[in-house]
C-alpha cells in the first residue's frame, strides 16, 4: 500500500505538518523557532488540490 501523506517534522523550528502530501520537498529553511521560514517545492500537479 502506497501513502500519499507524510509527517513533516522541524524541530528547529517546532513545525509539525502531520499530513504533508509526499511531493512536496524541502528547498531552503532559514531561521529558528521564533523567526524564519521554510521553502517547499511541488513536483506534482495535484498541489493546486491540497
């Protein structure tokens, strides 16, 4: 059985996505837990759904 989900997990920044779709990757993360962000790339078509 194939998952489509995952749990994303960032404990620099304490991020939790608990149903992250499969085909999002992580690029770039700048910062720490109280400023900063995190790039995602899709590399599906399905990203406009979710």
């Amino acid at each position: 059985m194939e998952y489509n989900y995952f749990v994303y997990n960032k404990p620099e920044c304490n991020l939790i996505v608990n149903k992250m779709p499969i085909w999002f990757k992580e690029i770039e993360y700048t910062g720490d837990e109280n400023n900063g962000y995190i790039i995602l790339h899709s590399q599906d078509d399905y990203d406009e759904i979710w």
